[in-house]
C-alpha cells in the first residue's frame, strides 16, 4: 500500500486534496497528515475522515526537522505532497517573518528529510518515491491588464513577501532537483476557492459578509484579475502530476477563467439571491450597497493568468468546473456548513483543538 506524507492537509486546499484522494483511492492508500494547526489549520475539515484506519494526523511544524524525520524513521513514506505554508498575502505585508520561517526553511527540512529517508549510498534514490511541492502563479509576479500568459517558462518576478517565499521555496526544491536529481515535481497554481476555505480569502470572506449585511470591502478600483480554479480540479491536477507527470518538471495549473474582483463579487451576490429562498431574512441583506472600496493592498499585483498548456498536454489535465458551477457548489457548502463558518470566525474551533492536544 502506497503511504502518502501530506503537510498542511488540515488548511484549505489539502483538506480538499486529502477528500479527493479517499474518494479516488479509498483502501489502496495511507495518509498522514502533518500539520502545525496555525489558525489556518482546523481538523473539522476532516471530522468525516478522521477515524479512518489508513489516516493519521501528526500535529507538528515542518520546521522541527526532529519530529519530520521521526515520521520518515517511522514509516516507509512513497509520496510527499507538501501544502504546508503562510498563505495570505496580506499578512505577509503586515508579517514576513513566520512566511519566510515556514515556506523557506519549513520547505528545506522537508527536502532534507525525504532526501535523507530515500537516498541510496550510492546517491541514487529508491525507486518510486515521490516529492511533490504546491507552489503558486504569485511567483511569476504580475501581467499586464491587456494580455499575455505565465508559462513555466516566465523568469520569476515576486512582489509580496508571500510570493517571494514561495518563489524561494521553489528553487530550493529546483536546487534539490539540479544538484541530487531528488525526485521530485513543481506545481504553480492560480486562485482556488471552494468548500473549507478561511475567510480571509476573498470568495469566502464575500460570501459570509453579504449574507450578514456586512461591508464587502474592494481592494483599490477592483479592476484587478485573478484566474479561478475549483479546489477539487486543483487536487486531481496534483495526483495526475504525480503520477503522469516528468520528475523534475514544473507544471502550470490554471482555471481559464480570469475575473475582474469586482466580477466576482456582483457574481456572489448574483447567485446569493437566486439561491437564497423566499422568506430567508437574509435575502434582504444581499445587497450591491455593501461594497466598498477601501485603501489599495501594498504592491497589488495587477492581473494572474497561468496558461495550462503544458499539464493539459503531458498529463492530460483540464480544468473540468466551470465557475457558473463551482461559486454554486462553494456557496451550496457554506449555506451546509454554518456552523463551520460561525466557529472559525470565532476562534472556537482553535479552543477546541488546544484543548484536545492539551489533555494528550
Ligand atoms: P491554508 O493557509 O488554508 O493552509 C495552510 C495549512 O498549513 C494550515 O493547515 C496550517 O495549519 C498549515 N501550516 C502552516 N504553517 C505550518 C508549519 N510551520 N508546519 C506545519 N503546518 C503548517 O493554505 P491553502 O490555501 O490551503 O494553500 C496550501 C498551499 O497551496 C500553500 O503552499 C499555498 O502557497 C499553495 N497555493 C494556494 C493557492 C490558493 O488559492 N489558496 C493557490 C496556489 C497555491
Ligand atoms: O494566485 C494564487 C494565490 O491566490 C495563492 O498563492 C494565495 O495563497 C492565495 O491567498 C491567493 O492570493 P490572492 O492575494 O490573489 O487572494 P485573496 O483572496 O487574498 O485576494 C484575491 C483578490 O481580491 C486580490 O486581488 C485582492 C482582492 N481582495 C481581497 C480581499 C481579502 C479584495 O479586493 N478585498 C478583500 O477583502
């Protein structure tokens, strides 16, 4: 049975990763998940999964390189799918220090630990073992509003402290690649949204302000695109990288679907009120008078386009959801699940979990 190391699989898009990988390859995988459990962490995301037999977390940082080898010493690892990181662009301006801390040197205790549990003394590495690193299109920085495309090719031009730590992060793996020939694969991604995501991010911080008649706040004239991707293509695109894809490659993945914030927003609120039945009291709420401009983010980038050519061509992968059904299954969840919602906006799920791992 293959034995996959997720890192970060208690945040967004690697709960979702770990979802589809159950769905896909229920009893014929293990999973363990490694994560810090920062605010962005919350294990509600895998409650339906946690009591399964071939899934186990292990709370730890990825830059304890002790407690990451102790889970390579422990168990013969084939796969590492590293999500692990500072996420927000907006926190990274206000803190780049804990985004330098866990994206670059967090990155390089999980090379070097893969790395150490799978070379030979010959340098060559076991057969078969895997490491795959999620990066994002932030690297690439920032195109112009009237055209082209990030390719794998684009030299890397980040602008945020985040971008600039994933992009680092990238060439350490690429330097990993180049000087060991350590098995491994790159991906770039553009925006994902969907179930599970912290809201934070724009989709979800719209969707759960307008449904409680709260300022939806639009950074700067709200003119700036990004390319929106389901969260579930994304992680099919991450398995299909993985075992279809060149070692040592890097892969684009991208939505073709590139919004103005602002589209996105009448978009929410758009599909709120076709969705929200008669009589919901907060039909009323949803309304265009919520938005509200408000001080640009500090060096904004302008537009996000990743061209998927490459991953569509070798692996075969395509963005399979288009928005129009995408925003519908998110906003679907979160109406589902607001009890997630009121918990994380509270803080209460983080009370929980200490708790629990404190009595441990
Ligand atoms: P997230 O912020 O929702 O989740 C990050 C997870 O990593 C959390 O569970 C958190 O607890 C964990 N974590 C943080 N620091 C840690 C540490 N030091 N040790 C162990 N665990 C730690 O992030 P996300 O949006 O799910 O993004 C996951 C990955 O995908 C990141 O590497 C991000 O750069 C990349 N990415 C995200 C997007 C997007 O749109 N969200 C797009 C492209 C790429
Ligand atoms: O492109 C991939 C990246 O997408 C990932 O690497 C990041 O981890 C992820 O956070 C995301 O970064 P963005 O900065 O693009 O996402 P965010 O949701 O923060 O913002 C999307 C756009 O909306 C951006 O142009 C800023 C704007 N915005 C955001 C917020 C939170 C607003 O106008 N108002 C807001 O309140």
């Amino acid at each position: 049975m293959r034995t996959y190391l997720v890192t970060g699989g208690a945040g967004f898009i690697g709960s979702n990763y770990i979802h589809y990988m159950f769905k896909k390859y229920d009893n014929e995988i293990r999973i363990i998940n490694v994560d810090k459990l920062t605010y962005a962490g919350n294990l509600e995301n895998l409650k339906d999964i946690e009591d399964r037999e071939n899934y186990t977390f292990v709370k730890a940082d990825i830059c304890d390189s002790e407690a990451i080898m102790k889970i390579f010493d422990e168990n013969d690892i084939d796969r590492v799918v590293h999500f692990a990181a500072e996420s927000h662009v907006d926190r990274s301006i206000r803190n780049p220090e804990v985004f330098v801390k866990t994206n670059v040197l967090g990155t390089l205790v999980m090379l070097n630990a893969a790395k150490s549990a799978w070379e030979l003394p010959d340098g060559t590495f076991k057969p078969d073992k895997k490491f795959l690193h999620v990066s994002t299109d932030e690297v690439y920085g920032s195109l112009e509003e009237d055209g082209g495309f990030f390719y794998e090719t684009t030299p890397y031009d980040p602008h945020s402290p985040y971008s600039a730590s994933k992009a680092s992060s990238d060439m350490l793996v690429k330097s990993y690649m180049d000087t060991y020939k350590f098995p491994a694969n790159i991906t770039n991604c553009s925006n994902n949204y969907g179930p599970y995501q912290f809201p934070e991010k724009l989709i979800p911080l719209i969707i759960n302000n307008a449904l409680q008649g709260k300022k939806l706040p639009v950074y700067g004239d709200g003119k700036n695109v990004r390319d929106w991707l389901y969260v579930m293509d994304h992680a099919k695109g991450i398995d299909m990288v993985q075992e279809k894809g060149r070692l040592f490659e890097t892969y684009n993945i991208g939505g073709h679907n590139e919004k103005q914030n602002i589209q996105i927003i009448h978009i929410i609120l758009d599909t709120l009120q076709e969705m929200l039945p008669e009589g919901d009291p907060r039909k009323e709420l949803v309304s265009e008078n919520l938005i509200t401009y408000v001080e640009d983010r500090k060096g904004h980038d302008r537009r996000y386009a990743i061209a998927p050519d490459k991953i569509k061509e070798e692996v075969g992968w395509y963005p399979e959801t288009c928005f129009e059904d995408g925003i519908r299954l998110t906003i679907q969840w979160f109406f589902e699940h607001e009890d997630w919602m009121k918990n994380v906006t509270s803080g209460d799920y983080q009370k929980y979990y200490e708790a629990m791992y404190k009595t441990k």
